[in-house]
C-alpha cells in the first residue's frame, strides 16, 4: 500500500480514466525503492536491472548496487569488470557494460535532459529514455514496455501491428500530464498486478468501464511468440595443478566477462587451446544449466597439467565465476577431486 501519500482531488481537466488509475495506484501500488523520488541515476539502474531481472531479485540487488556505486561518477571510476562483478547472478551481463558506459559518458559530456539525447546512449532504448524524462525529470513522455503495450493496446483496443506504439502514443496523447511520472508507474503497475497477460483481473480493475477491449481480450494485447530454448552440450575442463584451477574469462556474448573453466573443442573431442595436458580423469559432474534461451547440458573433465589463464584457489575463487563455471567447481569440490593427495 502507498497510504502514506494525502489522496488528491482530481487536477482541472483530469480525464476520469486517469483519475481513477492514480487513485488506484496511490492505494494499491508497491513502495518500490526505485519509485521514491529517483535521479536519472537511479531510474537508468533500476529500468536496466528491471529489463531481464524480476522486482522480487531487484528489490536485494538494486539497493545493493547503489551502495556500490551510488552515481554515475562512482561508477565511472570503477573499471567495467568491476561492475560486471557487481552484476554477478543477474545474467544479461551486456547491461552492466552499457551501465558503466553510459556513467562513463555523463562524466566526460555531462547529464542529458531530453529522450533523444538520453536514446544516443548504449543500451538505452525508447522505453527506457521515456521513464528516466518521466520519472527523474518530472518531464511528458510515454514508457512503453511490453506490459504497458498489452495493457494500453486492451485499454484503446489496439490490434498489434509494426506501428502498435505510435498508435498507443496516438491514443494516450490527451491524457498524457506535463508531469508524467506518476501516470507511467500506474501504467506499470497495472500491467504487473491487474491487466496480467493471461487471466487478467479485470473485475478488480479501477478502469474497466473505460477498457474498449474487455470484452474481447484475446484479441489485444497477445504476448509475442517465445523463442525457442536451445540445447547445447559444454564440456568443461578442470585443469588442475598443485590444488589450484585455471580459469578464464569468458568472451561470448552470453556470459562474457564473467570467468569459467576453459571449454573443450569440437562438442567434448579435443582440449582447450593454450592447455598442455597430463593425466586425464572424468568426473561425474553432469547438470543442465538453463538461461532463458538456452539449455547447457555441462559436463566436466579434470586435466592435470598447465595452461594459460589465471590460477585460483577452488575453494575459495576470487574472480567473478559464471553460474555453470561456479557449480561445476563447487560440485569439484565436494567431490574430493581438489583434496590433497
Ligand atoms: N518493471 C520495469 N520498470 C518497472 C518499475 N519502474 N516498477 C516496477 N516494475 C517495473
């Protein structure tokens, strides 16, 4: 609840649709840490994090990566590496590049203040140029998102077509305020909590008598087709010498700047370039690692020898490990595979 906040009467001209959205939203919405007065900072930490990462995950990380790096000056001072390990278990490791990029840039040629000068930033979309002029600025902009898009395009009943957001734009353009950001996060939210994409809430909602599409909701608002999940083996090398374990860091776009074992060649067949092998020992480390696009089947071989990369201690690694790299060690571990011998 946001009951903190005085209810308000209805600004001259507030069209009743959005009036009662806000009132709504200032009874039911989530006190969400990223919604309290937030600086272009914050709302381009927190709408990059929100892109591929659920609020339950965000409402740990975003405060823990604020006091990380609490502006732009302090993130642009840290190296990317160093902020990619920050991003370590978010996945989707690309965003924290464009974040120390884009704190990189503010530093050098100072803070934009419009969405088409925000845009010229990496990794900064339309939805996300929008909500930094909406919620940081106080500016007039429309963030459209995919749950904004279902339930706008149900709201006008709009049929989803390559131009779907200049016809929601279109549509909401007189009910849009100079001062846009609380309409934008009523938008969000009734998109999470009552116009959900399969069974939505419509007799909760506080504007379904205003809803051109109620009736006929399958025909709006459809979620675009999932990708499809792809099956890939990885066979992972343990190299091993005096009970340390060589690792590199990863380039692929995937997982890249995150460290990992090296892979073997050729699915499984043939050992990893720049490794020199001894003795060759399989091990039953075997699991299915899921990203949202993929499925890794890993498996694992400990190699005895040497390498290029870096040695670190399998106990106790000190470099930001991938996910699968992190489970396979661990299970290496307790497996007794890095037991003196
Ligand atoms: N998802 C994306 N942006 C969000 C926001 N500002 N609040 C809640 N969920 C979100």
């Amino acid at each position: 609840m946001r009951g903190t906040k005085a209810l308000r009467m209805p600004a001259f001209g507030e069209p009743p649709f959005v009036h009662r959205l806000l009132e709504w939203y200032r009874q039911a919405g989530r006190d969400l840490p990223w919604r309290q007065a937030p600086t272009a900072y914050q709302v381009v930490v927190s709408e990059l994090m929100l892109q591929q990462t659920t609020v339950a995950t965000a409402l740990i990380r975003y405060p823990r990566f604020l006091q990380a790096f609490p502006d732009f000056w302090s993130l642009a001072a840290a190296s990317e590496d160093e902020v990619v390990a920050e991003w370590a278990g978010l996945g989707y490791y690309q965003r924290a590049r464009h974040l120390s990029r884009i704190a990189r840039r503010v530093v050098a040629d100072g803070m934009p203040h419009t969405e088409s000068a925000w845009r010229q930033m990496p990794g900064v979309g339309p939805y996300t140029a929008a909500a930094i002029i909406a919620f940081a600025e106080g500016g007039r902009a429309l963030a459209i998102d995919v749950n904004v898009r279902r339930t706008l395009s149900r709201l006008f009943a709009l049929r989803d077509t390559p131009q779907i957001d200049a016809a929601i734009r279109a549509a909401m353009e007189p009910f849009l305020p100079p001062d846009s950001g609380e309409l934008n996060q009523a938008l969000i939210e009734l998109g999470a909590l009552i116009c959900r994409p399969a069974r939505p809430h419509c007799d909760s909602c506080p504007v379904a008598q205003a809803c051109a599409g109620r009736d006929q909701l399958a025909l709006y608002g459809r979620p675009p087709a999932k990708p499809a999940v792809r099956d890939e083996l990885v066979h992972l090398v343990a190299v091993r010498r005096a009970g340390r374990l060589l690792v590199r860091q990863r380039t692929t776009r995937l997982l890249q700047g995150l460290w990992g074992l090296p892979q073997a060649q050729e699915h499984g067949h043939g050992l990893p370039d720049r490794v020199q092998a001894g003795d060759v020992t399989p091990t039953p480390v075997h699991f299915t690692h899921r990203f949202t696009h993929r499925r890794w089947q890993v498996q694992c071989t400990v190699v005895d020898g040497d390498g290029e990369g870096r040695w670190i201690d399998p106990r106790a690694p000190d470099v930001a490990l991938a996910g699968p790299d992190r489970r396979a060690i661990q299970m290496l571990v307790e497996g007794g595979f890095f037991d003196a011998r």
